[in-house]
C-alpha cells in the first residue's frame, strides 16, 4: 500500500492585532482582550550606540535589551499606563537569550501591558531591528586542500547552521549512502562491501538521513573500521537504537536519504563544513557562490538556541507582554548534533527513557511562552532559525500571534498546545491570524506551518502557509490525548504547496477527538486549500486516524492527490467518524490505488493480511449541498463560480495586513 502505516503509529508516535471581523470566529473562541490603556505610556529607549550607564531616554538610551528588562522590573510594580521598550534600528546582538518570567516581575501589573517593540512602530518611519543569537565570521582566506574553498579560525564555535549573505548555506552532502557496493543494516550500524567509507574525513561528523513516508531522521557516525572484505560503520548510541525501535527494525535503515557533513562528499557552491578536529581550534569551511567576495561577506554562525522565552508558574502566568514590529534571526539547536541524534516523526523525536522505553520531546520554539496569558505578538519576522520559530504551551491562554512573518525556519512555524513530553494541561482562547508562513522545515522535514497540539477555543484565521515540506495546518495531538480539544476554529486559511517532500500529510490535517458533539466540535471554514499535486498520497482537508466531530463547511479544495479523506483505523478503536461536509467546492481527487466509495473522498480499505497496518471504514459522515469541480482545470471552473471564488478571495490574511507582511 502506498500509504506508510506501521505500528510506530500508535506506539511511541501515534502521529501525530486586531479583532478579526468575523462573527462567528469571534462566537466560537473569545480571546480576552488586552486591557485598553488609560493613560500615555511610559516611554523607554534602547539603542545600539546606547548605554546601559545612561537612564534609557530617547536621548541618552540603555545599549541593552536586557537592561531595559532590568528597569522594566523596577518600574512594574507601580504602572500607572502602559510600559512601552522602543528598540531603535539596528542588530542586537545577544550574549544570552532574554527570559522572561512572572515570578521576576516582567508582567504588565494593574491592568497594563509591557511592550516591547520597534522604535516608530505602526508608522512609516518604523526603524528595522533583529534580536540576534548569532556570531559574526570574518577573518575568511582560501583553503590550500580544498580548491575554491575559503576557512577561518572560529576557537569553540558549535553550529548547525551558516548563513552568507543573509542565505542559507548548506552542509556538505552526498546522495544515499555517497558511496557503491552492497550496504546492510546491523544491530550497531552498517556493513558494506564499499571501501570509500574508510577515506571519509572526520567520520565522527557525519549524519545518516532517513527518509519514507511522513517520517524524517537523522543519525550520526560513531566510527568507521576496517577488514579484509568489508566496511564496518558505527552508528551513534543511543540513536541507532532508537531509531530502530522508532522505525520498526532496519527496513527504512536500509536505504539512507544522503549522508552529511564532510568535506569527503560533493562539493558545491553554497556549502560549509565546520571542522572540530582540534577542539578549542574549529576551523569554518565555506565554498562561494559565483559572485561572493569573501572579504567583503556578512556571514553569520548562529550561536544561541533561544532567543525569547517567557515563563510562568501554576497559578501565575507571564502575563500582558507585548512583542512588535522586531525581527527574530539567527539561533540555532544543537540537538541533533548529540549522541541521541534525531530520531523523528512530525516535529517529535525520542530520547532514552526508563526501563528501556523511549520519551518524546517536542523541537522547542525559539521563541517559546509556556504558562503565559495574554501575550501578543504582531508584526514580527522570524528568520533564520534552528528549531521550531514560536511556540505556546504548558497551560497558555489567550495570547494572540498576529500579522508576522515566518520564514526559512529549520523546524515547524507555530507550535501551541499541550506538547510531548506533557499529555495534560489547558490551553484555551488563543488566536493564530493573518500570518505568513513559508519555507519552513528546511533542516527537518517533518514540520508543519502551524501545529495546534490539543487546545481549546483556539481560532486559527486567514494565515497563509504555502511551500512546506509537509503539513499545512496541522490540529491534533501526538498521541490519543482525549477530553481535551473543544471548540476549535479553523477559518479562512490560504494554503497552498504543502508536502513538496513527504507524504501522508495535507493541507489541514486534523487527527483525534475535537469535542463531544457537532455543537462543541472542530469547524473547517471558508479556507482555500489548492496546488499540491505532490507524491502517492496527500489530501486537501485531511481527517485521518481518530478525527471525530468535526464540521467542513464552505472550503474550496483542488489539485491535491485527494481532496478530502483519510485513514479509519478501526483495528485500533480508533476510527474517523463524526464528520460533516457542507457547501464545499472540491473536485474529489482520489489517488489511482484507492477505490472509490459511493460517498466523496479518499478512504483507504484495509489490509486483510495485515490489518495493524491498514485502515477501515469511516463512520457517521454526512455530506450536503457540496458542488463538484471538474477534475481538468478545477480552478479555472473555481474562479468561473462566483461562491467558489469568493472563497479563494476571503481566505489568506485581511487585505490591511497584505502589503505589511510583503503579500500583493
């Protein structure tokens, strides 16, 4: 079957600012509104050329975002107004992510907000600033042993990533294993009858990446060793054995994607290698793009793994925060560079547990809020980035993410809700809107654009998330976590270009009880879901694995491998039921290998020799005043229907927000 079903599914992984003018998004999920203010704010600056000796005026500004934080906490207790911190244009450069915390004090109090923001914020003479967990490399002359390369010394740099130019650079990488002759996998690794493992460089740095179906991973090199007929190559402990135990033995093992990070592989314009053969001593390898002068190149090393963290306790929230108008760049995550590699599915990979079980852990956002209420985020840009770019979890409510811009991001764009490891907790009231998110999940695959991992009331409204590797949107837990999800909206999303890499994924995937009933179940509305005609099997509006109640109503889906569908898992109990279509435009795709019901959609049958593997019947759907596009130029008939149309009009983020987040 061409859909990737195994029981790692239901094992370890089971798979997993302004008020928008809707009325029923605004019925469906009350944010709490940030309190008006009731006096002029009080004004702080921070400039590059600043300070921190200085009082933080505009003309005599702190030099630091972390002093600014300092006199943020010594003013809060007193607010009178609002509490506003100006960045004036320029790059900050962090020695230490900024954290911010209730029990420090870095709350609003008496019913007023600390914001910080870019200096002109809102106008057109708003100055451009970027919080920074970057390095930057210079001290560039050509490399003597490798032709057309360029290296500089860079003492005990740890890095993931490189960016040249404001682009990103990419590891030096080979194709499948990078070498001939015969290759299987054993309990520690592989042996082969190839003899170029042995001239590999550095083997230690080198990553193995698996790739089949919805999955992605990565493991390293422990060691390459020699004997008269074979090749024997250790994999890194404990991630060969948890990739094993994730994967379901050797089979996806067999066959690695590439292999990465050794100046013995292909060499490329673009590409970088970060030498640590002599610790304390790494030396950067970089070979130029046609046009790059190295003497002249901005190129920076991101160095620290967060950026902005916000936390709370039980009972006591971070609260009433603002972020605006600043830009987020250059932070890596080192992870996957440990003993334990990465081995992955979605935005999921494990680590050694107890008794031999494995614990899920969760790629943490770069900026992250965990137990946090009512923090908005407007107008930012996140770039640049190693690990996830935002996250909200651990019981955070009604915090508003508003109008940013999400961009070349290793991981996932927006991740909220209760995450592994946490299989509890209540997340409720939050609004995800008119953001762009594209070009994520550029270092790991297995990421979508926006992950709603069990929350409550939560309204997901006209973003835009095209050219992904996988998901969309992605609304459901990890695991079967149930009594959890309720009233969750999905509403005029454009998306578009999803699972340009793996399958079995859609444009908005929604998986596990979302509610008791219709009346407190998930709504899909109003989105544009289109163009993503990509490998054996995608689907527009995907309910898969235990989706129940759930209402599709007004989309308009074409040009997916299937338009609707998903995979009943009845050998489970956990079936997709509970569903209804209303007033869809769609032109039904459905993939060669899987029959046609007499009802709509794509609903693979199951495997009778193997029935953990396969899916079943779906129960309870219900379909009414839906119109069927033809299958021949679907969107040419869409844009003829003027209902259809104004679907593919209305969807995306507001017209007032378009030109600010680069959109036209």
């Amino acid at each position: 079957m061409a859909i990737f079903r195994t029981r790692a599914r239901t094992g370890l992984i089971t798979r997993t600012a302004g008020v928008i003018g809707l009325a029923m998004a605004a019925a469906a999920s009350p944010v709490a509104a940030l309190p008006a203010p009731t006096a002029a704010p009080t004004q702080l600056y921070v400039a590059t050329w600043g300070k921190d000796s200085w009082p933080g005026t505009l003309e005599r500004p702190f030099a630091t975002p972390a002093r600014a934080q300092q006199a943020v906490r010594a003013r809060a207790p007193r607010m009178t107004s609002d509490l506003v911190v100006n960045l004036r244009g320029g790059t900050y450069r962090l020695k230490a992510p900024l954290r911010l915390s209730e029990a420090a004090g870095d709350s609003g109090r008496n019913g007023h907000r600390v914001i910080y923001q870019a200096y002109g914020y809102g106008t057109p003479q708003q100055e451009r600033v970027t919080i920074s967990g970057g390095r930057q490399i210079s001290g560039w002359r050509p490399e003597q042993r490798l032709r057309g390369f360029w290296r500089t010394e860079v003492g005990s740099l740890e890095t993931r990533q490189l960016y040249v130019g404001d682009r990103r650079a990419t590891r030096l990488a080979g194709k499948g294993a990078g070498f001939p002759g015969t290759l299987k996998a054993t309990s520690t690794g592989y042996v082969t009858t190839s003899a170029v493992p042995r001239t590999w460089r550095n083997p230690g740095d080198i990553e193995f990446v698996y790739r089949a179906g919805y999955l992605e991973g990565r493991c390293g090199v422990a060691g390459v060793s020699a004997s008269a007929r074979r090749t024997t190559i250790r994999m890194d402990q404990p991630c060969w054995s948890l990739a094993q135990q994730l994967y379901g033995g050797t089979e996806l093992l067999e066959a690695p994607t590439s292999v990465e990070n050794s100046p013995s592989f292909a060499h490329k314009p673009g590409s970088w290698y970060l030498d640590r053969s002599r610790p304390g001593h790494h030396q950067l390898l970089y070979l130029p793009r046609p046009g790059e002068d190295m003497h002249r190149a901005e190129v920076v090393a991101p160095v620290l793994e967060s950026l902005v963290t916000g936390t709370g306790r039980p009972g006591h929230p971070l609260h009433d925060i603002g972020l605006r108008g600043l830009t987020f760049a250059y932070a890596t995550w080192r992870a996957p560079s440990e003993p334990a590699g990465f081995p992955s599915a979605w935005s999921i990979y494990l680590r050694p547990g107890r008794g031999g079980d494995a614990r899920t852990l969760t790629v943490p956002g770069t900026v992250a809020f965990r137990t946090a209420e009512r923090i908005a985020l407007e107008a930012n840009r996140f770039v640049h980035l190693g690990a996830q770019a935002l996250e909200l979890s651990e019981n955070s409510s009604y915090n508003v993410v508003d109008g940013n811009v999400i961009t070349d991001v290793s991981d996932g764009g927006i991740l909220m809700g209760v995450v592994p490891p946490d299989e509890k907790g209540t997340n409720r009231g939050n609004r995800i809107s008119n953001n762009w998110i594209h070009h994520i999940g550029v270092e790991y695959r297995a990421a979508s654009g926006i992950w709603d991992s069990a929350t409550r009331e939560t309204t997901l409204a006209h973003n835009q998330v095209n050219d992904v590797p996988y998901s969309g949107i992605l609304s459901g837990p990890a695991d079967d976590l149930r009594g959890i999800m309720r009233r969750n909206h999905i509403l005029y999303n454009r998306v578009f270009a999803t699972n340009r890499i793996l399958v079995d994924g859609g444009g908005i995937y929604l998986r596990g009880e979302q509610g008791t009933s219709f009346a407190d179940g998930a709504v899909i509305s109003g989105n544009a879901v289109t163009d993503s005609k990509y490998g054996e099997w995608n689907v527009g509006i995907y309910t898969d694995d235990s989706t129940n109640w759930v209402t599709v109503d007004r989309n308009t889906v074409y040009d997916y491998v299937a338009s609707i569908g998903g995979c009943s898992e009845e050998w489970g109990d956990r079936p997709v039921r509970n569903v209804r279509y209303r007033g869809n435009f769609w032109d039904d795709a459905v993939p060669e290998w899987v029959a046609r019901r007499e009802f709509p959609g794509a609903w693979p049958p199951a495997n009778a020799q193997h029935p953990e593997e396969g899916c079943g019947e779906p129960h309870h759907l219900a379909f009414s005043g839906n119109t069927l596009l033809p299958p021949r130029h679907p969107g040419q008939a869409c844009a003829a229907n003027a209902a259809c149309a104004a679907v593919l009009e209305n969807s995306g983020p507001l017209p007032s927000y378009r030109r600010g987040l680069g959109l036209h």
